[in-house]
C-alpha cells in the first residue's frame, strides 16, 4: 500500500520557496553591507590623502626661507585652507556613510530575522509531515496486524473444525 499524498505538501512547497527567498535576501544584504563598508574605506582613504596634502602645503608653508614672497605664502594658506574646508567634507560624508552602514546592518538584521523565522515554518510543517507518516504507518501496521490476526483466528477455526 502506497502512502497517500500529504495533504499540506502545498504549504510545506510554499513556505520551502519562502525559505529560498528569505536565504536570497540574506545574500543580498550581506553584499550590500559589504559595498557600504568598501565606500567607507574609500572615503577614509580619500580623507587620508587630504590630511597628506594638507602636512604637505604645512611643510611648504614653514620651509619658506630667505626671500618670503608674501603671495606665494598668502597662496599656500588659501590652498591649505581649502584642504581644510575639503577635509570637513570628507568627514560628513564619512559620517554619513557610516549611517548608511548602520542601515544597512539593520537591512541584514530584519532579514536575518525573517530567514529564522522561515526556517522555523518549514520546520514546523516537516515536523507535522513526519508525525503524519509516523500516524499513517502506525496505523497501516495496526490494521495489517489486525488482519494477520483475523486470518490466525480463520486458520484456527478451520482446524479446530
């Protein structure tokens, strides 16, 4: 005797497809963090080589010696003063991009969560599944043994006769 279809066979398919899509955004979010930390890097990078400049214009500025031409020293502290103002930039965008980060850590938590709670509806639902069978050839075998027995009882019968 063949076990018959599992009833639910159609919820446990959706909630494995479920399951599949949760795992796919977990995916997709683990990347997305990991580009939002790439940007981070190359915005501290990008902020480094501006501090680099600006010790480079700083040198410039106390190297001058003998002839101090006024303009050119006037000229090197506009453009140190644009680092500056180019550094403090480049730190909100840091800022910001560290609040990207942070949001984008929260994408991966609620989809971590949602992953979790996939896994346990299919659990759940495999967990009925196996009861179900486990039920079904329980009973099979009780109904087979109730048969083996009514034959044992005919046999009997038939010789005692």
């Amino acid at each position: 005797m063949s076990m018959p279809k599992y009833k639910l066979q159609v919820v446990l398919d959706k909630r494995e497809r479920l399951l599949d899509q949760a795992e796919e955004q977990v995916k997709i979010r683990r990347r997305e963090l990991e580009a939002e930390h790439e940007k981070l890097a190359q915005l501290e990078r990008e902020l480094g080589e501006i501090k680099a400049r600006q010790r480079q214009i700083r040198d410039q500025i106390l190297g001058v010696s003998g002839d101090v031409n006024m303009s050119d020293v006037r000229t090197l502290h506009g453009f140190r003063e644009k680092l500056r103002w180019e550094e403090e930039r480049q730190r909100e965008k840091i800022a910001q991009q560290r609040q990207a980060i942070a949001a984008a850590e929260d994408r991966l938590r609620v989809a971590r969560e949602e992953l979790l709670a996939a896994q346990r509806a299919v659990e759940a639902v495999e967990q009925h599944k196996e009861k179900w069978q486990k039920e079904y050839k329980k009973g099979v075998e009780k109904k087979e043994e109730e048969e083996r027995n009514e034959i044992g009882s005919m046999l009997y019968s038939f010789r005692k006769e």
